[in-house]
C-alpha cells in the first residue's frame, strides 16, 4: 500500500490530464495538512518531469 501513495498523482489527488495550475493548487491545499517538504517533492515530480527523472 506504501507504494500505491507515494505515486504523486494519488499523493496530490490529481490525474495525468490535470492541469499545472490543478496541480499547484492541490499541492498548496495538501501542504497545509502534510508534510510541507513531502508535498513540494510530488508537485516537483509533476510540474518538472525532467528534472525529476535526473535527466
């Protein structure tokens, strides 16, 4: 079950044809209730794929 939460589309609540604005959003929301550090790594993955992969 770990791993099926860390996916960052199910952290953030959002879907792969969300917007990045959607995105953000939800990140913002979901900040105030986790770990701050945790959200920005999931919404860092989504908004910046390539950075992400370590290309």
């Amino acid at each position: 079950m770990t791993a099926f939460r860390e996916n960052p589309f199910v952290y953030l609540g959002v879907s792969p044809s969300s917007s990045r604005s959607e995105i953000l959003e939800k990140a913002e929301e979901k900040a105030l209730t986790e770990d701050p550090d945790e959200v920005a790594k999931y919404r860092s993955i989504l908004t910046n794929p390539g950075k992400a992969s370590g290309v």
